[in-house]
C-alpha cells in the first residue's frame, strides 16, 4: 500500500502524516509514506485545498486533518 500525504509542508500535513503514522501502527498495515510537496503533482489529483490524504493512487479526504481513527476506517475499506 501506497499512502501520500499532499501538501506544502504546513503544520497541517506535519499533522496528518503523524496521525497517518499512528493508524498504520493500530492497524498493523504495512505502507509507504510519500509526502508531496510540489504543487503540479499536488493539482494533478485534482486537489485544490490541503491537507490531502491519497492511497494507492486514489484521493480519500482533503481539506482537513483527520484523526487516527478516521485514517483507520479508510485503512480497513483499502486492504
């Protein structure tokens, strides 16, 4: 599993990677954390407001932080 955390390096994203940290320790999945910090690549998901959580090629929030528990339940429907 592929997860990138899209931004540009706001205290926001420092956040949601955390938070994605935390999930992937409860949940046991095992993934690579990518963040993305270069706005072409950023806009090419479409996304136009960050923080942004992506996994495996496909945009499951923006706009907010989400707590562990809600990466968790993204987590679970992407195994």
């Amino acid at each position: 599993m592929i997860i990138k955390i899209l931004g540009s390096g706001c205290k926001n994203c420092g956040t949601l990677a955390e938070n994605t940290k935390v999930a992937l320790e409860e949940t046991g999945v095992a993934a690579e954390v990518i963040k993305v910090t270069d706005i072409q690549e950023i806009m090419a998901y479409g996304v136009m407001s960050t923080p942004a959580l992506v996994i495996d090629e496909k945009v499951v929030s923006f706009g907010k932080v989400l707590k562990p528990r809600e990466i968790v339940k993204f987590l679970e429907t992407a195994k």
